[in-house]
C-alpha cells in the first residue's frame, strides 16, 4: 500500500519483518489505486501549502470521483464542492452533485450560469451573426464555470482540482479553459474505464457516490440530449484503443489486426494526435502509470509536415 515512513539505517540491521498476510500482499486493484491517487493529491497539496480543496461537481462520474479522493485526502470538512447549472444542465444532474456532497460530507453550494451565459451570447450576437450554433455556443458554458471555479480558488485560497479522466484528455474531450482550469488534474492518468471500477470500489459497503451517476448514461451537458457516445466510441473499446496506441506504441495497422475496427482505430488515433495542444496546457496530473500524459509522453505540438 501507499504509506510514507522513515527508517534509520545503523551497522546492526533489526531482523525482517514476518511475511504480510496475504490479503495484505495482494492488495485489491482498486484499493491500491485508491490509495496512490489519494497520497498524490495529499502530498502535492502539503507541499504546494494548500490546506484546502474545491471542485466543481457536475453530477457526473468524474467530479463524485475526484469528489471522494479529495474528501479522503484533505478530509471533508476541508472540500468545498459547487455545482453550476445552466439552462441545459439536467434535473437528475442537480440532484446528484447535490446527493454526493451530502454523502461525503462535503460543503456546498449551486451557482447557476444561466444568467452569464445569455449575457455573453447577447454580448457576441453581433459577431456570431450568419453562424450555425454550434461548438462555440457550448464551450461558453464550459469556461464561464472555469471563471468562477478560478474566482472562488483565489477568494477561499483553495486548491482547485480538474476531473478530467485519461479517456478524455487523450482524444482532446475537453475544453481548454473552461474544464481544464485548476490546479491539479487528480485523475489525468486514470481511463474512464477505471473510473467506473473505482467508483464501484468506493461503494463496496454503503452507497457514497450515487447508483444514478454511476448507471447513467455519461454526458458533458453542453447541448440538449448530449452523451458522450454521440463523438466517442464506447469506453471500454475507446481505453483497449488508447492503451494500445498511446501506452504501448502500437500502430494503427497493429491496432486493426487486434480486432478493432480501422475506421475507428483511425478517428481515435487522430484525435489522440490532433489534441496534443490541449494536453501542454493541461494541469499538471498525478502519474499512476508508466506512461502518463505530461511526465510520460513527449510529443510534438503539432504533428504535421510542410515544405
């Protein structure tokens, strides 16, 4: 397990110590990482001298998880959740952040961006006149939050932490200012595949992270009816793909004789590469892998050649 300690070292070594139990040898893989993600967050936070942790809950898997390491990590009286709906943001949405802050104990509070986010499309009417809503319209949504979560972080010196998975990051499902605010990116070395074991793990004796977050249908609710399906392919062929490509180095023909389809081989290994940007601006993220984005993988901003 993940403990920090010290030991003397003296010309006479004490004997050994008798050999761990075996639960203790073989510990659960999610309680290790459970473990590891919460020292991460707990020693970045000691040294950087944050006592303090916020999140923006969406209701979502992501946040609940960070959520509950961080409650675990700065203790819950010392994380300050917020949920920020907008018009498009769902009831059952609400009812979970809600939910999950109550279940973790954690302080809380809603601030709806309705009202921002109408002002500023009415302040940019003019410019996006003869334009097809579109992503722009949504990514407004998305860096209004980033704008408060940064206002509340320098308010409450709080540290404000990202919940943007590995699946996310590596194919660039983010918004770069708006998501990506924050100061530490908990779960940037975690897929959303893991997520979802975590989450379970966490509710192995009590429901703390709410069955309808898990059990949903994930969403960025930037647009009405949105899922993450509608750009992605499922998850757990979406993280065979990933950890194929970006932490094993197979290639896109390798990928294919794997058994997955090359058209989607194709369409993930493009936005793995046309996304790097948004990974340099990323928070810097807690490493749980050999091969985290950051730390682990140096690539080219751009990945194109001209003559």
């Amino acid at each position: 397990m993940f403990n920090v300690g010290c030991s003397t070292f003296g010309e006479a070594a004490p004997p050994p110590p008798p050999p761990p139990a075996a639960a203790e040898a073989a510990p659960e893989a999610e309680a290790e990482l459970f473990d590891a993600l919460v020292l991460g967050l707990r020693d970045y936070a000691t040294k950087s001298g944050f006592k303090r942790a916020l999140i923006a809950l969406s209701g979502g898997i992501d946040s609940a998880l960070v959520a509950a390491i961080a409650a675990e990590a700065f203790g819950p009286d010392n994380v300050t959740g917020i949920a920020l709906p907008s018009a498009i943001s769902s009831q059952h949405s609400r009812d979970d952040a809600a939910a999950l802050a109550r279940n973790l104990n954690l302080h809380y509070d809603s601030i709806d961006i309705a009202a921002p986010v109408a002002a500023t499309e009415a302040a940019l009417a003019a410019q996006f006149s003869g334009f097809p809503r579109d992503v722009a319209e949504e990514n407004i949504q998305a860096r209004i939050r980033g704008v408060i979560m940064m206002a509340l972080s320098n308010k409450l010196g709080a540290l404000l932490l990202t919940t943007g998975n590995k699946s996310e990051l590596a194919v660039g499902y983010c918004t770069l200012y708006g998501d990506m605010c924050g100061g530490l990116a908990v779960i940037s070395d975690v897929f959303k595949t893991q997520v979802y074991a975590l989450s379970r793990w966490i509710n192995r004796d009590r429901e703390i992270i709410p069955r309808s977050t898990i059990e949903k249908p994930p969403s960025a609710e930037l647009r009405p009816g949105q899922v993450d399906q509608d750009s992605l392919p499922p998850y757990d062929i979406l993280d065979a793909i990933l950890h194929g490509y970006v932490e094993r180095g197979l290639s896109r023909a390798e990928l294919a004789e794997q058994g997955f389809d090359p058209a989607v081989v194709n369409d993930v290994v493009r936005k793995v590469d046309l996304n790097e940007y948004k990974r340099k601006q990323a928070a810097p993220g807690l490493k749980i892998t050999p091969l985290a984005f950051g730390t682990g993988r140096r690539i080219p901003l751009v990945q194109r050649y001209v003559s």
